[in-house]
C-alpha cells in the first residue's frame, strides 16, 4: 500500500486538453479516491479548464497554475517529499483491485450531468428508441492513429470484429454501437440490421486539435448512455482495452466484455 505523509491534506486529479482522454483521466481518479480513502485524504477533480466543464458540475473551479502540477508521476513515495497540504496531479494510474463502492461514489459525485446534458441523454434515448435497461451497448475503440490520424481500419481489426458479432449477437436483443468511427458503426448495421448507431459528433476529448462544444457533448452523452444499457461489449486495438468503456462499466455497475484487437492478445471478461 502507498503510504503518504500525514501533512498531505488533499490530492487533485486535474484534467486539461493535450494529455489524454476522458476514460484514462477517470482511471486516474479512481485510482487517487483509492490512495486518499485509504489513507484518510480528501479527493478532489479539478476540470475546470477542459471543455468537459461546460456540461458537468464542477466542485472545485479553483484555478491551478501549470507549474504547480505534478505530472504522469510513477512512484508516489516522493510526495511526502513535498511538505505540501495540497498537492495536485495529472495522472492516469491503474486503481487496485478489488474496488470499493465508496471509491466509486466519491468519483461519480464530482462528476454530475448539468441540465444540458442530462436533456441530450434523454434526447438521444428518444431519438434511438431506447429503453432504459433494455439494450446491449457495442463499443469500439479503433485508436488514435485513425480518429485523428485518418489511418486506415486493418483487415484484420474488422474481420474480427464481425466474426465475434455473428458469434454473440442475438437478433431478439436490442444493440447500439458506439465508437470513435463512423465507417464502422456503419458496416456493423449492414451486417447486422437489428443494431442500432447515431452520427455523433466524435471527438478525442484529450488530444483531438479543435475540441468543439457540440463534440464535447456528444461523447458526454455517450459516456452517460452506457448508465442505462445492461451489458457493455468492447473491442479495442490497445494493449490497456479502452478506458472510455471500462470505466463506465466499472462506474454504472455494469457487464463488459472485451475482445482484442491485437493479433497476439487474448480477450477476457470481467
């Protein structure tokens, strides 16, 4: 277990542009509610500079100047180093396992919709004809280097995509697809009619150029739908799977499947 100085008061995730995406800093949240649970610290998200802001409630607006931030740190033993009451962070950390539920309560509670978004979610449920606890979410995550890159999708990600889907799928159940490409989303509905898919605004909330508004709220929408899916089935080209679905499972409480990508990676469940 990490042990911190009993002088540390608070420890603040902080999330701005330029570093990573939505998924990975609520990753890294969950791993500090975690350390500051256990070690009788307050946790705190400080967003308030990232666009994300505009949508979701935000407990500390607290501006926090760059040099003032300690960032990616690997080793935490160095903190009591820093004599400091509040120390503020960027970090993408891997939380332990097990979770306890209260480390995932601090996390949702600094995390609220605000009405806009909370009207978009239930516009998109209308829209989509989506009954709450009545669908499957299929989320995929191709990478970077094609959202933002405009690489192309390998024959082999989309082979497998769709042998897996033939395996699984169930014509009976309801599915919507959700993922950082369209062209995708698209050639799943082909195959399979019965699912279901949205031209969303798609956007990296860390390292796309231009981060628009109406973006912004797309992806917040997407991230809240999967609260009221039943199960969540994720393929992804990363070694890590994809944060953006798995933290939204691991924060709605729901089922993920996960397949990967990768030519030599075997796909698990959890």
């Amino acid at each position: 277990m990490i042990s911190l100085d009993n002088e540390i008061q608070q420890i603040t995730n902080v999330y701005k542009k330029g570093h990573f995406g939505l998924g990975d800093y609520l990753r890294g949240c969950l791993f500090l509610s975690q350390i500051c649970i256990q070690q009788k610290k307050q946790f705190i998200m400080n967003y308030s500079e990232h666009p994300i802001s505009e949508f979701l409630h935000c407990i500390d607006n607290t501006y926090i100047p760059e040099y003032t931030i300690i960032t990616y740190p690997n080793k935490f033993s160095f903190l009591n180093k820093k004599k400091k009451k509040n120390i503020c962070l960027i970090t993408n950390l891997f939380p332990s396992k097990p979770i306890h539920k209260n480390v995932f309560m601090n996390v949702l509670k600094q995390l609220q919709p605000k009405d806009q978004l909370i009207q978009s979610i239930q516009n998109y449920l209308l829209e989509m004809k989506l009954e709450k606890n009545n669908f499957i979410v299929i989320h995929l995550r191709l990478g970077d280097n094609i959202l933002i890159s405009k690489d192309k999708i390998s024959y082999f990600a989309f082979f497998k995509i769709i042998t897996i889907l033939k395996k699984i799928l169930n014509p009976k159940q309801k599915y919507l697809i959700l993922s950082d490409n369209h062209f995708i989303k698209f050639i799943i509905h082909k195959y399979f009619p019965f699912t279901s898919f949205k031209n969303t605004n798609i956007t990296h909330l860390g390292l796309s150029p231009n981060i628009e508004s109406n973006s912004v709220l797309d992806t917040l929408t997407e991230f809240f739908i999967m609260k009221h899916c039943t199960h969540i089935i994720s393929f992804s080209t990363y070694t890590h799977r994809t944060s953006f679905g798995e933290m939204a499972s691991l924060l709605f409480y729901k089922p993920f499947t996960y397949y990967s990508l990768l030519k030599k990676q075997m796909s698990i469940q959890i």
